[in-house]
C-alpha cells in the first residue's frame, strides 16, 4: 500500500561484491570464450580473408583505403602559407554541415553519380551519401552537393560553382579538381555561422581532399571550426564588423596568407588580395 522507490529495492553494494564472489567464476568467462570462438552456422559459412590486417578490395564502391594517410610522416610539418588561392566558393550565412555534406540521396546528374556510373552501377543502385561514407571518391565528389546550397558565384541554389580562370560553370567537384591540377590552392568565403547544425566528419575531411586551405567567414560553428583544425585548415575569422562585402570583395581575387612559425588561436593575420 505504499510507493516504492528503487533505494528501497536496489542491493547495497556489500550485497553486490558477496553475490559475485558466490556467483562469478572464471569457468563462465571459459565457456563464453569458446562459445563466441565456435560461433553458430551462418557465421562459420561467411567466407573472410586470414590476414592480419583489412585486405582493401579495390573494387569496392562502398569502403576505399582512405588517402588521409598516404604521405603522413612521424614528423610534423612546418607551416605552410598560402599563395595566391582562388575561392572555390563564395557562400552566405547560415552555411550548414548538410551544405557542406549532404547525407541524403546522390542526385543522378551529380559528380558521385558520374562516378558510380564509371563503376558501371546503375542509379538505383547508388544509394545515398550516409551509406557511402566509407568511399572517399563519392563524399569528396559529395562534398557541397546540396541542391539547397547558395553559392553567390552561381547567383541561384544548387551544387554547382565557377572556375574562375575559365569563367566556366562546373560541378564543386570539377572546378576544385581542374585547381588542383593546376597547383592552386583553395580557400572559401562564408558569412555568420559556417559550419552549424549536425556533427559530421566529412564536413572538414572533404573540402581537405577538395584542396581547400582556409575558410574566411564572419564566424563559425565552434565543434565544426575544431574539425576543420584537426584536418589542418585554417578557420580565419574578418575582423569584428568587417565582411566581404564591406571589404568590397568580389570573391574573384587572389589571396594570401603569410604564417608565421608559431601558430596560436586568436592569432592576428593579415590576408593580402589581389586583383
């Protein structure tokens, strides 16, 4: 007839330690090991390589060898300035982490779907950007896909951006990738809050393989400035009250960034533009 609370019912914790040494015996961690060891018959049949370590199976359109590591050394590198960067995108306010990369489903007429198409994979089969984070081919290609994304080079919604050399109109992707063959490096114009909204890795990890270097906003999302950190960009925030509009930038110049030797948050640069 009355309420009962769980610090009426609940063991102390001398009840607890007598019950395990009554109870617990190393024979039940034995039998549990050779249980999981046998495993049960559809788990026997699955065929799997004996190797030490994943054997990458290069015609995988899902998981890929990731390139983050390929030219990693024990030893840090020196800081690198920027020289005379193109902006690969000229964006607004409120640039969230689905603009930068999408989740959803990969639009047939994208660059992941050119790709998967060159993997000889039909439309129904490409699936979405969240099942494919394991392929750094598509979420780079994936990286600004939204059809949502406002780039004010482009002057209207979609994933599309422009090359500023050739004055073309491209994919996010071709433009970056035709930068970087030229040896360009890439840095990205934004406004208030770039970066907000859901915590995910391909959001610093793909404008990196993209060969962005710096994004120049008016602020940042603080768990996705950390991110672009870790993946070694540079979070550069205008001056307070300054933008790229009151600087009259057009996003067509060329910019540089001089580093010193020693890095620190809250660090005072100057970035020179050029015409």
């Amino acid at each position: 007839g009355k309420e009962v609370y769980l610090r009426d019912i609940w063991p102390s914790r001398e009840e607890v330690q007598h019950t395990e040494e009554d109870t617990v015996i190393s024979s039940i961690f034995k039998d549990l090991r050779r249980r999981m060891e046998k495993g049960n018959t559809f788990w026997n049949k699955i065929e799997c390589p004996d190797s030490v370590v994943f054997p990458w199976d290069h015609k995988s359109t899902y998981i890929r060898s990731p390139p983050f590591f390929s030219k990693l050394s024990k030893d840090i590198p020196a800081t690198q300035s920027i020289e005379n960067a193109h902006a690969l995108l000229f964006l607004g306010d409120k640039v969230t982490t689905d603009h930068i990369s999408p989740a959803g489903s990969i639009a047939r007429v994208s660059a992941a779907a050119k790709y998967l198409q060159s993997k000889r994979l039909t439309a129904r089969e490409f699936n979405s950007y969240g099942a494919r984070r394991g392929n750094d081919a598509v979420m780079t290609r994936g990286t600004f896909a939204s059809i949502k994304l406002h780039n004010r080079f482009i002057g209207k919604p979609g994933p599309k951006t422009l090359h500023i050399p050739s004055t073309q109109t491209l994919d996010v992707f071709e433009a970056a990738d035709r930068y970087q063959r030229d040896g360009t490096p890439l840095i990205i114009l934004a406004g208030k809050d770039y970066g907000s909204g859901n915590s995910r890795d391909w959001v610093a990890k793909g404008p990196y393989l993209l060969g962005v270097r710096a994004v120049i906003a008016e602020s940042f999302e603080k768990l996705h400035k950390n991110q672009l950190v870790g993946m070694g960009i540079m979070p550069l925030q205008f001056l307070s009250g300054q933008n790229a509009d009151t600087l009259e930038l057009s996003g067509k110049e060329r910019f540089s960034v001089t580093l010193p030797e020693s890095l620190s948050p809250r660090l005072q640069l100057t970035v020179k533009v050029r015409i």
